[in-house]
C-alpha cells in the first residue's frame, strides 16, 4: 500500500516542484556592459529629450507620442511616426516607413542570433527588443573579447552579460529622457526650438557609418530624393527617401564572381 502511495504521489510531487527560477541577479558582466555603455549615454539621453519634447508638442495625444518609444525602440524610426503622425499621414505610410528605418535590425538580429542560440528563449525575446545601433555595438566589443579568450563557456556567458548590462541601461535612459521630454514639452517657451538637435544628431550618426564611396552615394541620393520629396502626396518623401537610397547601395555593391569569371 505505501508502495502504491509512493507511485502515486510521485508524479504529483514532481509536478509540484518550482521551476527553475530565472537568475536576475546582477554579475560583474552586467556592471561592464553598464559602464562600456556609459560613453553613449549622455548623447542618447539629449536625442530622447528632444524627441520627447517633439512628440509632447506634436498634433498627437501625449501618452501616444510616449508609447511610441517602446512601440518602436528606435530613435529614428519614432521621430519619423510622431512627424508624420502630427502631419496627418495616412496609418500604412506610417508603418511603412518605421518597417525601411528599422530595415537594418535584420542585420543585426542575423549577426546576433548564432551567439543567442543557447540562451533561454525568455533572454532571446528581451535581447531581441533592446538591439539597437548602441546595444549591437556594445555587445559587439563584448563578443569579440570573447572569442578572443576562446570562445568557451564562461567566456560567452560574461559576453551575454556584458551585452544585457549595456542594452538595459540604454533602454531605461532613453524611456527616463524621452518621457521627460513629453511631460517638460508644454512648459518649455514657444521660441525655444529644440526639433534642430534631432536632424543634427541623425547626420552625425549618418557620417559616422559612411565608411565607402557605396554609402556616400546612398547618403546623397536619400537626401536629395527627401529634399524634393517633401511636397509628394501622402507624405511619402521619407519613405521614398529609404528606398532610393537602398537601391542605390545595392546596385552599387560589387557583383559576386562566378566560376566563369576564372576561366
């Protein structure tokens, strides 16, 4: 009979049991990434404000102009929604858009994704949400020191730390600027015009990733398409805008060589 208690209430003790619980605790990882991070913060920190205060000032309700940020997570992608939402776009030209800016998250992600193949699917998904510009940089540094030390384990263990560290300090720096932004908007003087930081921030983040004649062509060429386009019906200009300038890249990349170029 105990036997038979025994068979029966195993299952159910089995059962009972607490799953693993997730390790929250922070590492020596998470501090370097924190402190790997801190060099973009002050510069990322003017970019939310400002585009908090854009968004607070915009034709949109505050909380939507706010919840833009964490909808999209990207600097740029939320400065094009909230100026074609306050101009009145149509919704489809708005998604769009935000789809091309945030194109180049493809790359990243692809880049990322062999590294975060054995990690538990919760840390893929909030990994996945933080990767942007900053954070992939970071992280890069991080992984590279990895692989440097050889790869192993622990090795790769501090290196997702160090990314994690790096990404949450980010995102919470950005949501505290950019919802400082919206609440301060209404308060700041009318003359006072902070919308110029934005393009001026978005030019030098442009100029530091011009590394070849390819991207200095797609630079131009984007501009010059936004710059006519700014009278296009719907508000299409920045769409077409991206998409020129990413035709012009791809047709300017060198063609890959067949066997029968060899011969």
């Amino acid at each position: 009979m105990c036997q038979a208690r025994r068979r029966t209430l195993g299952p159910m003790v089995a059962l009972a049991r607490p799953r693993a619980r997730l390790h929250l605790a922070v590492r020596p990882g998470h501090r370097a990434g924190a402190r790997a991070m801190a060099t973009w913060l002050p510069g990322m920190a003017t970019y939310g404000l400002v585009v908090g205060v854009a968004a607070g000032k915009a034709d949109v309700p505050a909380l939507a102009g706010w919840l833009t940020g964490p909808l999209f997570y990207s600097g740029g992608a939320q400065v094009a929604a909230v100026g074609l939402f306050d101009a009145g776009a149509a919704s489809f030209v708005v998604v769009a858009t935000v789809l091309a800016i945030n194109a180049r998250l493809l790359v990243y992600s692809a880049a990322s994704g062999a590294r975060w193949r054995d990690t538990p699917s919760w840390w893929r998904a909030l990994a996945c949400y933080l990767l942007v510009d900053p954070s992939f940089a970071v992280g890069a540094d991080g992984y590279a020191r990895a692989d440097a030390a050889g790869g192993d384990t622990a090795a790769m263990a501090e290196a997702h730390d160090h990314y994690m560290g790096a990404a949450v300090v980010l995102c919470v720096t950005w949501f505290t600027a950019s919802g400082i932004g919206v609440l301060s908007a209404g308060a700041l003087p009318t003359g006072l015009q902070l919308a110029f930081v934005v393009p001026l921030f978005l030019l030098g983040e442009t100029q530091r990733r011009i590394t070849d004649r390819t991207g200095l062509r797609a630079a131009i060429v984007a501009m010059a398409v936004a710059s006519v386009g700014r009278a296009m019906p719907l508000h299409l200009g920045v769409l077409t805008a991206i998409v020129a300038g990413l035709t012009v890249a791809a047709l300017s990349l060198p063609s890959t060589p067949t066997p029968e170029d060899h011969r």
